[in-house]
C-alpha cells in the first residue's frame, strides 16, 4: 500500500495510528487506511479545486493507477463491486 503510494505518486508519506497521508498535485491530502479487517482499502481526499487542468488530469491517472495496483481491479470492476456492495 505505502510502496505503491510512493511509486505512483512520487510523494513523502506520512504516517499516524495506521493511516497514510499524501499531498500530490490536485490532492490537497489524500488519506488511506484498511477498514475493518484489513479487507477493504478506505480512501478519503480533499481536492484543490483551484489546481489547472493538466495537473487535475495528471493526479487524476496516477490516482487511477494506484487503486488499481493496490485493489488489483479496473476502474470498471470496482465501479461493479461498490454497487453490489450498497445494493445498488
């Protein structure tokens, strides 16, 4: 999780009580941590809204790609599993 961070990023990790923290691009700080078990990944962001299009697009693939690294699931397929997951 926290290597993955580091290599889709490129950004110092800070860490306290089990959560990780980043500040990268678009992301005024990007929070992540396990649920309940270890099973599922939670992720919490607050965004620079005043940051230019290229670095929001920049952030927003690198932001893809680590979830799909750490998940090992597409965009698509975690789109799927949120839904059966609410009920949807």
């Amino acid at each position: 999780m926290v290597d993955q961070l580091k290599e889709c990023f490129g950004a110092e990790v800070r860490e306290k009580d089990g959560h990780y923290m980043i500040s990268y691009g678009a992301l005024k700080q990007m929070e992540i941590s396990l649920g309940p078990g270890g099973k599922t990944l939670v992720v919490d962001t607050e965004s620079d809204t005043s940051a230019p299009d290229e670095v929001i697009i920049d952030t927003n693939k690198r932001f893809r790609t680590y979830l799909e690294r750490v998940t090992g699931f597409s965009a698509k397929e975690r789109l799927k599993k949120a839904k059966k997951a609410t009920g949807e």
